[in-house]
C-alpha cells in the first residue's frame, strides 16, 4: 500500500568545502545538542566562555554527566566555589579519562562556557593538569 | 569577523575535533585492557586487518557480529563535544528535496522542537532514542548474531533489541513499542530488517525530525569488509511524510572493542533545572 504524494522536487545539494564553515557557523549559531544527553544552547551560554584555574574539590564520577568542583580564588584572596560539567563516563573512559585523572588537591586550568541561569557553573570543554601541563578534553556537549 | 578568520576557525575546528574523534575511538583501554576480539583476522603484528573479507557464520551468511559504531563524515558537519558527526545523525533528511518531504503536521512538530531548543528531546529525558537515530548514533552498538536471533546491545542508554528470523511476522496489532518490533531475513549477504509497532515518542534524528506510530523502518545491513558495514535505512511513515525515503549510514567495527554501560538515569533528575544538578 502506497498512501504517499509524489514529489517532483530537485534534490538538495549540499556545498562541501565551504559547507563545512557554513555548518559549523549555523551549529555555533544554534548550538543544539547533538551529541550525548543534554540541550547546551538551553543550559550554557557559547557565547560566554571562561577560564578559571583552581583547586579540585570533589569529582562526581556519575551518568549522565561527570561534575567536578574546583575553588577558585580571585585577586582578593575570595574563594568561589565553581561547579563544572562534562561529558558522560563512558564518552570520557574512550577520551582516556579514568575517575582518577584528576584527583582532589590538584590545581587545574578549565576552559568551560558559563551557564545561563547558575552564576557558579559551567560546561568544561577542556582540563589541563597544572602539575604536569596535560591536557584532557572532556567529553562535553560544548564545541572545541 | 573576515572570511579568511572563519577559514582559520573551521580547519583549526576540523582538526582539533578529528584528534578528539581519534581519541575518542580508540579501544576503551580503561575498560578490558589489552583484551583482543577472537576470530578477527590480524596481520603478523597482531593488528587487526579491517580490509579483509567479511567473516561468514557457519551457514554461510555474513557474520555481522562485533562493536559498531557510525562513521564520522569526513569533513562533516562538527557537533557538540567537538565530534565531527556521522553523516545522518544531525539530520536523516538531508538528502532529500526539503520543501516537500514533511507533512504540515511533521514539519509543525519539527519546528517546535527546534523553537524549545530540543528540550523534549527523548536523549534529554534520558529515554531511549529510538532505532533510527541509534543507527546514526556515536554511541557503538554490539550485534550478536545467533540461528534465529539476532540481538543489537546498544550503548546508547544501555539498551538491548532482539531481530527474529525464526519464521515469525510482525505483529497485527503491537503495543507501541520504543523499539518496536523487529524480524529479518537474508536477501543475497545483505540482512533485511523490518520493524514495526514503534512508539511516536522517539525522534528518527537530533533535530528532532518526528514519525508516527504508523512508521516503518527497513534496515539494510551490509558488512563490505571486516572493518566496514553500511546501514541503509528506509523511513516510511504516511501519517508525516509525503513518501518514503533512503538514507545510507557508514559504520565501523571497534576492534578489540568493548561497550561501556550508560545508565543516564544515575542522576539525571538533577538536570531539571540546573541550579539543582550539582549533585
């Protein structure tokens, strides 16, 4: 049984080469979630990215995202307590995470995008290990 | 921002995602460390030989057996977590005359979903993702292939589905089903696969393109090669398309690979909002 219309319609051709900065471009613009669990463009701000480096807390080694915590102190010696997401276990196990790659005690530099409603979180897009410069990407629903 | 400044931002972004994409395919050393995939063919290094011809099961028929997972498009399209996404699973319709293809009430949904940000996204709501878009997905899946039974373990929310060639037909009348139901048959060394009985909860993609209950879905599976299988999938859903259409997904086999388990759900709760997601 066929209940369909027809369709005389020429077929979309898509434009490789420059296709790929158009898409990229129209995915920065959009920022859908794509890929693993969340929507980014509803949670994070692509538009607000921050660095911060800080002292390692608490790692919550946890689907559908791994949270680590860090405290970060500012020119005033002011210590804020940032909360930052990542991608899930399984994603960062393939990356060449263990839950033992970062450990609490140590200093990390994170590039993350800030969220849109918490003033303290933030989607990390990359962990460098300030002891030994490594550098890990994290799995995360953010663009690298 | 200059032309010239994009072209630098997009090769620096292809490239760094294709480093990511490497990384992130490799063997999960952290899970069965050094274990190695009995019957694969390997060189005299021990490597696998992902060109060599299709294993074949006892009865002659390609064996389809091991961890896949769907081919990054080269030069494609970069997605969150900057993979660089395989060919369909941003968007099953892609090749397809656009203006033309949804019906009023698929292309209403479909912007609505996009408008909400894709907050009721089923992946959101830690749910199954439904067969279409797991066969685009970059989560790897395992195929165990059995006389009579074929059983698809998905990564993807930890998911198992059963394919039955022991003589059944689908269903008259199904419950709904997030999976659906599922029987195949060989034509030649291609595997038929016909489903059927589907919730019209699951998205067929990432953009949320919708379907009905009333959607059919036939997979094609071939495997080329030892490290090679094409997925061709057929959407064929009257109630929100004008006609059926095709697409062609590249997988690849993750040799001395293995699953890892997703229980999304551990702390999902968590993510509505997120000043509550610390956990």
């Amino acid at each position: 049984m066929n209940t369909y219309a027809s369709s005389q319609s020429p077929n979309e051709r898509r434009c490789r080469g420059r296709g790929i900065i158009a898409l990229g471009l129209m995915w920065l613009g959009t920022t859908i979630s794509l890929l693993g669990h969340h929507s980014f463009a509803a949670e994070f701000d692509i538009n607000k990215p921050i660095t911060l480096t800080g002292v390692v807390t608490r790692i919550a080694w946890q689907n559908p995202h791994v949270w680590f915590y860090i405290d970060v102190k500012d020119e005033a010696d002011s210590i804020t307590s940032w909360g930052l997401e990542m991608g899930s276990p399984n994603a960062l196990i393939r990356a060449g995470w263990t839950r033992n790659s970062m450990k609490p005690g140590e200093i990390v530099t994170v590039e993350a995008f800030r969220a849109r409603d918490v003033a303290t979180s933030a989607n990390a897009r990359s962990v460098t290990l300030v002891s030994s410069g490594k550098r890990l990407f994290t799995a995360s629903s953010a663009p690298q | 921002m200059t032309k010239q400044v994009l072209n630098c931002l997009s090769v620096r972004m292809v490239f760094t995602t294709s480093v990511i994409v490497l990384s992130l395919l490799r063997p999960g050393e952290a899970q069965w460390v050094g274990h190695l995939m009995p019957g694969l063919p390997r060189g005299a290094d021990g490597k696998p030989n992902l060109q060599a011809a299709a294993p074949r099961t006892a009865d002659g028929k390609p064996s389809l057996s091991g961890v896949w997972h769907a081919e990054p498009e080269l030069g494609g399209e970069v997605g969150p977590g900057g993979l660089v996404l395989p060919k369909y699973m941003a968007n099953v319709t892609r090749d397809q005359p656009p203006d033309t293809l949804l019906r009023p009430a698929a292309a209403t949904l479909f912007k609505a979903r996009a408008d909400n940000l894709y907050r009721d996204s089923p992946s959101l709501q830690c749910l199954p993702l439904g067969v279409a878009w797991l066969d685009t997905y970059t989560h790897p899946f395992k195929i165990v292939q059995n006389p009579g039974l074929i059983v698809i373990l998905y990564e993807s929310q930890t998911l198992f589905r059963q394919i039955f060639m022991d003589g059944r037909t689908l269903p008259d009348d199904p419950q709904p089903a997030w999976l659906g139901y599922s029987v195949a048959a060989w034509e030649g060394d291609t595997l038929v696969v016909s489903t059927a009985g589907f919730t019209d909860k699951t998205w067929l993609d990432a953009r949320g393109h919708p379907h009905s209950e009333a959607m059919r879905l036939t997979e094609r599976f071939m495997r080329r090669d030892t490290g090679h299988m094409d997925i061709e999938v057929t959407v064929d859903d009257p109630v929100y398309y004008t006609r059926p259409f095709s697409y062609t997904q590249p997988h690849r086999l993750l040799p001395d690979g293995e699953l890892i388990e997703y229980i999304c759900n551990e702390n999902n709760a968590a993510h509505f909002p997120l000043v509550d997601k610390k956990p």
